[in-house]
C-alpha cells in the first residue's frame, strides 16, 4: 500500500477538517464492518446467545423483559441486628455463625415459636 506524504503542517484549517471528517466517516465504517464479523463469530460460536440482529438492539430487547415474581416475605431475624433472610439462596452470615455455635435456624424464624415474640397489650 503506497501513502502520498501529506504535509499537515501546510494545510489550511478548512482543509485538515475535511480530512479529518473523512478519515472519520472511513474509521467508522471500518470499525462497524469489523464489528458486525465478530458478531457473526461470536453468533456460530454461541449459538444459544441470541441472533446478531438482536445483538446492541434495544427494540428486540426490550420483548424480552424479566417475569416478575412476587416479594417473598423475610422467614428468619436475626434478633441482634434484625437482619432478615427469606429462606432463598445462600445463608446469611449471621445464620451460618449462629448454626456453627450450635444454635437451630428455627430458632431465628419469624412468627413461628422461634425466638422471642412481642405480646400485644
């Protein structure tokens, strides 16, 4: 690939900003045609991930919304700090101390005979 020498340093502002918008223009087709092939790899190569249309394309994104799913109430208190636990995933901290020092999870649960309960007056 030749390159004519271009000397910068003599051209005219209006001249530098042609070029420069028309490196630009030719940057950024290059970059989005170097982008759509690494989609398109990326696509044989993940194929559960999606087509490439859909890839960067809020409007088929936005079909495919989460399901709600209802608040689940706190099970289990930690009675020094009232932290709460809803029974899912991973235990808290507070929980896993307490079940190492001997003591039984149902003594943290809420409402249920475990722990102590505030009588109404």
């Amino acid at each position: 690939m030749s390159m004519k020498k271009i000397d910068l340093e003599s051209m005219t502002l209006d001249d530098l900003w042609s070029l420069h918008e028309e490196i630009s223009t030719i940057l950024l087709t290059r970059i989005q045609a170097e982008k759509l092939e690494l989609e398109k790899r990326l696509a044989v190569l993940n194929p559960g991930m999606g087509a490439v249309d859909e890839i960067g394309d809020p409007e088929a994104q936005a079909g495919k919304q989460r399901r709600k799913y209802p608040r689940v109430l706190p099970k289990y208190r930690n009675p020094e700090t009232s932290e709460t636990w809803s029974g899912r995933g991973k235990q808290p901290r507070w929980l896993v101390a307490a079940i190492k020092l001997g003591r039984s999870m149902d003594e943290f649960r809420i409402g249920e005979g475990g722990g102590p309960r505030r009588r109404p007056s």
